[in-house]
C-alpha cells in the first residue's frame, strides 16, 4: 500500500496542476497530441475518474448506463476494451464547452476524492470498481494511486496540448507508481503473447519499493521482492515507468535515455517485458 501522506500530497499537488493547465485553455475542443481526445475531452475524463473514485470510498459508484457500456465491452477483450468502453461513456456525459465550467467540475470533484480519502481508516478495504469490469474490486490505496498517476500522465498530455511545461514530477509518481503497476499488472497482461512464457521480472521503481511480476500458465501475480532468483531485473525511473505504462513511451527508448535498465540472468526478456501487457 502507498504512504497516505505522500500519495495525498501527490494528489493535490497534481490535481491543481491539471485544473490550472485546463483553466487557461483557450479552446477545449484543441486536440491532444498522441490522443484521439481534445483538451474538453480529456478534462471530463479525469471528472470521471475523479468522481468515480470518490464515490467508490464514500459507499459504491452506481450507474446503470456505464454498467450496460462495460457489459457490452465483454470479457474476452480484456481490461483496455472495458477501460476504453468506460472512457467513451464517461467523456460523452461529462465533456464541457467552456474552459471555466471544465475547470471548476475537475476542482469540485479533486476536491470530494481528496476529503474521501482522509475520512478513510484503511487503504486496503477492498471497494467495487465497475469501470475496470462487472465484480471488480480495487483496494483504497490502489485507487488514490491511480488518482495521481491519471494526473501525472494526462497532466502531461494536457501540457503538451497547450504548450506549457510537460515535465512530470519525481515525487510524486515515486509516491504512486509502486501500487499502480503491482496492482493492474496482472489485469493487463495478454494471455496470446504471454503463452507458453514463464519468467520471474523484479522491477525496482527509484524512490519506491520493489517487487516481483511471475508470469507462468498466461497469467501474471505480482509479489514482493524477496530473496529468490529472478529472471530478469528493470529498473526504472517512476515517470518512465508511468510513460511506459500508458503508451507513451517504448521501454528501450526509455532504456537510451537512461529511465530504464535491464540486467539479471536473462536480461534480453526485459526487451519484451512491454509487449506482454495491454495499454489502458
């Protein structure tokens, strides 16, 4: 589980970035560079992940309508189809046409999750989260560390759309990556690519523990770092990994530019480490 301060403090700090970045936007129907998304549409997507979150801590997220969007997505395409079927709902519902409106909803709802979150006594209750799939649960701890790196990444995508400053901050994804990736890793990972594939990675994210991701039989568990030989070992600055994660960025790009290093007994399986798992 993340360190509630940190990860809290993650938040805020990232949150006011994102609602800045989206109240100076002289035009939210800009297109988002690398995003099928304008600025509009990216803001109501962090509203709803905002939102949702929130109202998973307070008592359950309930919606009909998104609830029939996931079913249609079906189970057999994985977590990205039903992510991307959750996005497409949400971004028609909540997408705003002026710059303050879209501001001041991302603010309204930054701020509900972040008094959610400190009225919770325990980051690891379990809680249902129906935008990742019909019965699934992610912890609270999970979900605020998804909060930030929802923040981070399109935090970036927001910069770069209005030509601001599109650095990421160290702190703050050191704070959130370790949780993210060891909890959605294994729901991302693609079965027809991981066939026939057994192979232990220890990732070690600078700033942030360490663990391991074991995939045998098309399925992935991530575990904690302990003493026991693995296959291969990346390393990995938390914004590289973050970048990595979302689609952003190759992970041997990530590796010339110094965000990432593979080495261990098999260090040629961190070049497919990537392709293994789906981009949500």
């Amino acid at each position: 589980m993340p360190d509630r301060e940190a990860v809290s403090q993650a938040f805020a700090k990232e949150t006011e970035r994102v609602v800045g970045l989206v109240r100076g936007c002289g035009d939210l129907a800009e297109p988002v560079p690398g995003l099928n998304w304008t600025v509009g549409q990216l803001a109501a997507h962090l509203t709803a992940v905002y939102l949702a979150f929130g109202a998973a801590m307070r008592g359950g997220y309930q919606d009909a309508e998104l609830e029939r969007a996931v079913s249609r997505a079906g189970k057999a395409d994985g977590l990205p189809a039903t992510i991307a079927a959750a996005n497409e709902y949400a971004v028609g519902a909540l997408t705003a046409t002026a710059a303050k409106a879209a501001a001041d909803g991302l603010a309204a709802q930054a701020a509900a999750l972040l008094e959610a979150l400190a009225a919770e006594h325990e980051l690891t209750r379990e809680l249902a989260t129906p935008w990742y799939g019909l019965g699934t649960t992610r912890s609270v701890g999970v979900l605020a560390s998804l909060a930030v790196t929802e923040s981070l990444v399109h935090g970036r995508d927001l910069a770069r759309a209005v030509r601001a400053d599109p650095r990421m901050s160290q702190s703050s994804a050191a704070a959130a990556t370790p949780t993210v990736m060891s909890a959605m890793l294994p729901l991302l990972l693609d079965r027809t690519k991981a066939e026939g594939l057994r192979a232990d990675y220890e990732l070690r994210l600078r700033g942030g523990r360490r663990f391991v991701v074991r995939i045998a039989g098309g399925r992935a568990e991530c575990v904690e770092a302990g003493e026991r030989r693995v296959d291969c070992v990346i390393t990995l600055d938390p914004r590289a990994a973050l970048l990595i994660g979302f689609g952003r960025r190759s992970l041997a790009r990530a590796a010339l530019t110094g965000g990432a290093l593979t080495a261990g007994r098999k260090p040629w399986l961190g070049l497919r480490f990537q392709s293994l798992f789906g981009t949500p």
